[in-house]
C-alpha cells in the first residue's frame, strides 16, 4: 500500500536534487541518520514509519530527502517489495556504527547503557573455548545486560568477512595475523597439555614421553588430520605414538576420553578451568612446545561501539578470574 507514496528518484527536477543535497552538506539532521538506520533495517516505508512513530507520507518525504543528500535511491521497488542498492548495503553497518557512537556521545555522564540494549552478539571459537567462556559469560549477561543474547559460533573460514559483515562480533582463540582491518587484544599465553580420564595411570606420577606413547591418542582436528607439532617434537626424542581416533571437536574428544585410556591434548589453561577435576586430569606435556597468544579480535568499526567494548570487557573479566590472562 505504501508505495503509492514513494517519491521517484528518477523524477526528481535536477535543481531541487542539488539543492537538497546542498542542504544536507551544509546542516547535518541526524534525524536523517536514525530515519537511515530504521530504513536501512526494515527494508520498507511503512515499517521505519511505525518503528519510528511517523506516518508513511513523513517516512516517504525524509526518504526523499536521504536520497537527495546521498545520491542515491538507497531502496528501490522490486514487485511488491523494496530492496537495497549496492551503496545501501555498503554503509548499512556504518550507518548502525555512526548512529550508536552519536548515541553514547549524547548519553549523559555516568548512566548505565547496557541494562536496556537489546542486541545479539556472536562470538566466533573452537568448542574448546565456548565451554569455557559461555556460563561465565551467561552469568554477566544476565546481571548487567539481560536483554542481551550471546551467541557462539563454530570455527570455519577465519578470515575477516564474517568480522567486516557482521556475521560475528568477535573472533576468541589463537591470536593470528587477520591484517590489517582487524582489531585486537591479547587476553592470555597458554601451551598444550595431556588429558585423560581422573583414573587413568597417566594421572599418577609424571608424564614423561615414554609414558605418552604407550597409550593410544585422540586427535582433534576439524580437517581430518592425524599428525601436528606433537608428533615432530616426539620424533626429535625418536619417539611416535598411535592416533587411534580423529574427531572434528574437542567435546566428543573429551567424551571419549572420560571413558577410555586414550589421550587427548588441549590448551592447558582451557583445560584446567573448564574440566572437572573428578572426571578429568591435567598434566603437563613432556615435550617442548611454542606458547600460544590467546586473544580476542574485531572490526575497528566496532571499536568505538559502548555495548561491544561491554562485551570485550566481559571477556577480558572473565579471563582474569579464571586466573588466565598476561
């Protein structure tokens, strides 16, 4: 029903464009930029309207006036619908970006934010990680931001579309160059660590790598691979062990080791933080291994955002209670 009351971009008189666009250059609305952002989010004039409390013909004239200003139809009929053009899609996150630091700016000093955000965030890690960060982080969600939901998503292509588009919000594990787009934290150094079930005979005693290689291991790897640093440090000692199961994540690893003499090896911090000491023990891998960076990484588009730096605050707090950080 509202497209009746689009105005045509194409119809507009050429000196009523610039001046408009003049207009705009000249004394920035940042109403425009909220009526942008619902436009933007709702795909349709009636829907920013009612999100916004305006009428559809209100709706109509601003959209107008934000195509004026941007030189560009932004939304444009496709049927019955209206989709975004390319330039649309290209600043939506912008838009989002630029309208929640006006926010925070106007905020007045000392108000609490996050007790009213309504917002999902993604965070991107192995399975490993998310057990170890998603109660904690569940328990500081629900006391200083309930209306927040906390997602985790698996480890796939880590690379920087998913941060740039805004598929996740943060990127939590090994801390490896993502270029430079990315920003990042280091939240802690950890090295691996052997694992077994609390009855184990590995878990009396030290663990020497003759001891290592006497029982069948579990590997992890979501590529199928049998073989990694493990397996070149022991053979620089003349020694090999027998990878005699490969599993994508570390929750069937663990699964399967509660329950069996195999050996699994972790993160030790990860390990000693999350498992329970009845079930599981932590030992020290008798071989020499390269300390691993675990940090945290996001766009710089979200840098400056108050509810995303709450989030990278969270996980830095919940590191350092768990005694993993530095």
């Amino acid at each position: 029903m509202f497209l009746s009351v689009l105005p045509d971009i194409c119809s507009f008189p050429r000196r009523n464009h610039w001046r408009l666009r003049l207009r705009f250059v000249q004394s920035v609305d940042l109403n425009l930029l909220v009526a942008l952002d619902a436009l933007l989010e709702e795909e349709s004039v009636t829907g920013a309207a009612e999100r916004l409390h305006l009428s559809a013909p209100a709706m109509s004239r601003t959209l107008a006036r934000i195509r004026a200003a941007l030189g560009d139809p932004i939304l444009v009929r496709a049927g019955r619908r209206l989709v975004p053009t390319p330039r649309a899609l290209a600043i939506r996150q912008q838009v989002r970006s630029a309208l929640q630091e006006a926010r925070a700016v106007l905020r007045p000093a000392g108000e609490a934010g996050m007790e009213t955000v309504r917002r999902t965030f993604v965070i991107r890690s192995n399975d490993a990680m998310a057990n170890a960060l998603a109660l904690p982080l569940a328990r500081r969600v629900r006391d200083q931001a309930p209306l927040v939901t906390l997602g985790f998503a698996a480890e796939g292509e880590e690379d920087v579309a998913a941060l740039r588009d805004g598929r996740i919000d943060l990127d939590v594990g090994l801390l490896e160059p993502l270029g430079p787009e990315v920003c990042s934290e280091k939240l802690y150094v950890d090295e691996f660590a052997v694992v077994v079930r609390a009855d184990h005979p590995l878990a009396d005693g030290p663990v020497t790598a003759q001891r290592l290689v006497e029982f069948p291991h579990v590997s992890v790897s979501r590529r199928g691979r049998a073989r990694g640093p493990l397996d070149d440090a022991l053979h620089e000692l003349g020694l090999s062990r027998t990878v005699s199961l490969v599993v994508p994540a570390f929750s069937t690893a663990l699964a399967v080791v509660a329950e069996s003499d195999l050996v699994a090896t972790m993160l030790a911090r990860i390990a000693t933080w999350s498992l329970a000491p009845e079930r599981f023990a932590v030992r020290p891998l008798p071989v020499a291994s390269t300390p691993l960076v675990i940090g945290q990484s996001w766009h710089p588009r979200m840098d400056a955002d108050p509810a995303h730096r709450w989030l990278r605050e969270q996980v830095v707090a919940v590191c350092r209670e768990a005694g993993a950080e530095g």
